[in-house]
C-alpha cells in the first residue's frame, strides 16, 4: 500500500515538472497565504512585545493618582482645575498602604528654560527624591535628588539627555546653571538615555526639580495635581489601587454616595489595552491571510480540473488497465496536496525573511511562533486537498469508455 502512495507521488511530481509554469503560477496563491500569515502574526506580535516591554520599563508597578474635578466629570488633563489631592496624600499613601512601596506627589509643565548658550522649551516636573526610583529612571552623572533637596527647596536640578545637548551641546551639563524665569538651578545629576515611550514621547527631554520649587516658584501653586505611586510588587498593583482608594476618601471625607474626587489608573490596564489591541490586529491579520489561502485553493482546484480534462485519454488508458477509482481520485489529490504543500514551503521562506526584514525596518523583534508556522503550513496543504476533491472525484468518475474515445 505505501509502495502505490509513493508511486502515485512520483507520477504528481513527473505531471507538475511537465507543466512546472503553470503549477508555479498555481502556487503563487499558497505562497503568498502562508508568508502574509507569518509575517503578519510575527510583525504585530513583535510590536506588542515591543510595546509591553515599554511599557514596564517605565515604573515599577507604577501607579497614578489624578486630581478629579466631580463637577465636570473631567481630569487635570487639558483642563485647568483645583487640585483634589495634596503632598500630605502622598504621604499618607506610602506610610498606611500595605501594597504601596513609595509615593511622591508630581506637578508638570512646559516652561522656557535657559542655558548660558541657548534655550529650549522642556517638559519640566516636581517631584520629591523618589520619583526616579519610581519610573525606574537611572543616573548617568552625578547624583540622584536627596531628601534634604525637597525639605530645604534647593534649587537643583536633574537633567535629561535630550535636554541637556539642546542646551548644552556636547559639554558637560553637571553644576552648570539653568534659568527657568528668574530662577537659577543647579544641575546636579544627568539621567540615562530612555528613549521614546509608548506614547511617542521623548523621555530624555526632561528636567526634574523638587516638588517645592515647582509648586511655589515655577507654578505659584500649594498642591500638586497628581501622586505617582509604586506597588510592592507586580501582584499588589490591584490590592494597593483598592488601598489607596479606601484611604483617599477617608481623608477627603467623602460620603458613601459621593464620587471619588481622584482617579487612579495602572500600567497594567495600559498594558491589556496593548495586549488586546494586538490581539486584535493579529486575528485580524490572520483572517485576511486566510482569504489569501482560500484564493490560492480556488486556484488549484481550477487547475486541476483543466488537468483532469487534458488528461481524460490517459485516465481512460489506465481505467481500462485495471486502476481503480480510488487510484484515480488518490493521484489527482496527491498532485493538489503537492502543489499546495510545496507553495506552503516557499512561502515559509519567504514569510521568515520577510518577517525579519520588516521587523528590522521598524526597529522591533519579529516574534516567531512555530505554532504559527505550522498552522499556515498544515492550512495550505489542507486547502490543496479540500479543493482538489472536487477535481478527484470528476477524474474517477468518468466513464473509461468515453475517456478513451476523447480527444
């Protein structure tokens, strides 16, 4: 029995070299199936590993506390309204919340700053010594904010890598002098390089300085507008959000009724958000690939039954030697099945480099799933077998008598 299935395969392979234009033309739909698949689901899985990857980067099971204003329904963000929350929130929060690790309240803005050679409008935050422990921020030179920064209100100064070279150049900005209006500060410390985040946001333009001089000298304010919070750990991220929620309405002594007058918000749920947007596209993607496949089986089958009417003679021949239907129907399925398991080859070739070429173009990891891989693949081979049945059984069903009389 294996001896006839490999001889039929011989005689698939002799056919299709005999018409190797139009099998490869046949092909063309299988190749371009399965390699869209590949690239498709490793490219977006790629960009959301990338984009998850970021998005941990940028804090330690980092949590925000924003200011609501309940009137309106509507936060801080890009509506100017009073502050809900106040640095002694903040503390509250690090010293009672079991699940919290640190707290800093934070206050951000655009100003013009001013370097002895040029000037630049920079994202500028207050916030206390902890805040680059917070967002997981290192010190390339010189040293971190101290607490003793924040109590005295000193006035300096950390600086980012694309600020410092918009104001400095190539120069070294440690204990230079920066001038935000009339104030001066010193610079004490350069960040390492981040990069952009997920947002399309330039984190090395920054300049970081104590929360009080924020509030009082650079924004004429008491409290700051959020509080930016660490979690314990990646599995009390959920458990501090409820912590710090009961706690906020305890000191700002809200009623049972009453709508809280902060909001709280997670990397995590901006990490679902990417993973179920990415899910999404890669299901997507790997839908429309299918339609492709789908296409390429309408191709063989077409094929194959103007196979089937150039070779009637031939079936007629062999019918009237002795094979049977099922010899019949087995050859024309093992020319379809080869057909579309050798499209599915080239196109796993094509797949993988276009995957990684893409990948490189677009600065990400292409992330290749052999499952993935082998779906495509078994998808196309079973596409030239469901669409070569039809061709299959039209060849054993002739009649061998009319078959040898055809022309």
């Amino acid at each position: 029995m294996f001896a006839l299935w490999i001889e039929c395969f011989k005689m698939g392979l002799r056919e299709l070299w005999r018409h190797r234009l139009r099998s490869f033309l046949t092909m063309i739909g299988m190749i371009m199936g399965v390699s869209v698949v590949i690239i498709c689901v490793s490219v977006v899985q790629g960009v959301k590993d990338s984009l998850i990857g970021d998005i941990r980067k940028a804090g330690k099971n980092m949590m925000f506390v924003f200011t609501e204003d309940t009137r309106k329904g509507i936060g801080t963000i890009g509506v100017q309204v009073n502050t809900n929350l106040s640095r002694d929130d903040a503390e509250a929060i690090e010293l009672e919340c079991d699940g919290v690790a640190m707290a800093s309240g934070v206050q951000g803005t655009n100003v013009l700053v001013v370097s002895d050679t040029s000037t630049a409008t920079v994202p500028v935050t207050g916030a206390d010594h902890k805040y680059t422990a917070i967002r997981n921020w290192g010190i390339e030179q010189g040293r971190d904010l101290e607490p003793f920064d924040v109590i005295a209100s000193r006035r300096v100064c950390l600086i980012g890598q694309t600020t410092m070279r918009e104001l400095f150049g190539d120069r070294n900005a440690i204990n230079r002098t920066v001038r935000i209006g009339r104030i001066s500060l010193k610079i004490v410390g350069v960040l390492e390089p981040k990069g952009i985040n997920p947002l399309g946001m330039d984190e090395d333009n920054a300049l970081i300085v104590p929360l009080p001089i924020m509030l009082r000298d650079i924004m004429n304010r008491r409290e700051p507008d959020a509080i930016l919070c660490s979690a314990k750990s990646d599995d009390d991220v959920e458990f501090a959000v409820q912590q710090i929620t009961q706690l906020l309405r305890q000191r700002h002594k809200l009623a049972e009724a009453d709508k809280n007058d902060f909001r709280v918000s997670t990397l995590k749920e901006k990490e679902e958000q990417a993973r179920t947007i990415s899910n999404q596209m890669t299901l997507l993607m790997f839908f429309l690939a299918l339609v492709s496949l789908m296409v390429g089986g309408v191709g063989i089958m077409n094929i194959m039954l103007v196979s089937v009417t150039e070779r009637t003679r031939e079936i007629g021949i062999r019918m009237a030697i002795g094979a049977s239907t099922k010899a019949i129907n087995r050859q024309f399925l093992i020319e379809a099945a080869v057909i579309s398991t050798a499209g599915g080859t080239v196109g796993i070739v094509l797949g993988v480099s276009g995957a990684a070429y893409i990948s490189s173009a677009i600065g990400v990891e292409p992330l290749m799933s052999p499952a993935i891989v082998g779906i495509a693949f078994l998808f196309s081979a079973g596409v030239g077998v469901i669409f070569g049945l039809l061709p299959a059984r039209r060849a054993a069903g002739l009649n061998p008598i009319e078959a040898l009389r055809h022309d």
